[in-house]
C-alpha cells in the first residue's frame, strides 16, 4: 500500500505540471496611426498594462425563453400526435390482418358448402344429426356469400 500511494499521487498531480497558467497580461498603446492599440506584449515605452473584465454572456430576455419553452412544448404535442397515429395505423393493419384472415376462412368454408353433398346441425346425438334441406342450404349459401361480399374485399 505504501508504493502505491505516491504513484497515485503522481497520477493525480502530474497533469498539473504540464497546464499553463491561464494569466496572460494585456499591453495598451497608441501607434503612429493614432488608433489603440491592444497586444499581449508591449510595442513600446508608451505601452502599459491594462486590465481587461471579460464580460458574461448576455442571458437570453425572458420573451426569447417564453418562445423556447413554447416550441419545446408544441413539438412535444407533435412527436405525440405523431406517435399516437403509428400506433393507430398499427393497430388498423392488425384490424385489417384479422379481417383478412376471417374473410379467407369464410371464402374457404362457402367452398366447401358449395361442394358438400349434405350439410348438418349438430344435435348432441351424434347418431341423429339435423340434415339441411336443399332450400336452407341455399338460404344459407346465399347468407354467407352476402356476408363475403359485404365484408370481404376480395370475395
């Protein structure tokens, strides 16, 4: 523990070696021209030290602030309205996805009634189904393609 605490010290003071220090001086003079002139080394016998305020920025007026907060909080409501709208197509394709997906069991199902030779009701007694008639089978043919092509893009 003992050597590693003046390598740690080093570590830490060593970046200190190597600033410089920050104060710089200002000379003033007045050239042959007539105008001031401002170095940070003295022209001449004439010059002198001058010390110079470096003034803060200016803070932004409050009107300026009010305006920032104000476009701040209008994109805020944007990028929500924004977001809301994603969410809303999103959920309008899975809408559409399921519709889909009904309308092209419903298409499946009026095939196969189109084609079966006998429909029937399920009555509990599995040895005493309810047969369909020839006309409500039709009836219910016609009920269902009504539905598709009602409700069903493609159908």
């Amino acid at each position: 523990m003992m050597r590693k605490l003046p390598l740690v010290t080093l570590l830490f003071l060593s970046p200190l070696f190597f600033m410089q220090i920050s104060h710089a001086e200002v000379y003033k003079w007045i050239d042959e021209n007539g105008k001031t002139v401002y170095g940070d080394k003295p022209n001449s016998e004439v010059a002198h030290k001058v010390k110079i305020k470096i003034k803060q920025t200016p803070e932004k007026n409050s009107a300026a602030n009010q305006r920032l907060k104000q476009q701040q909080k209008l994109l805020g409501v944007m990028q929500e309205e924004r977001h809301a709208k994603f969410l809303l197509k999103e959920e309008m394709k899975k809408q559409d996805a399921a519709q889909q997906e009904k309308c092209t069991e419903l298409i499946k199902k009026l095939q196969e009634v189109k084609i079966a030779t006998h429909l029937y009701e399920d009555t509990g007694d599995p040895n005493n189904p309810r047969i369909y008639t020839e006309e409500e089978r039709k009836v219910g043919e016609g009920k269902l393609a009504a539905y598709i092509k009602e409700n069903c893009q493609s159908g």
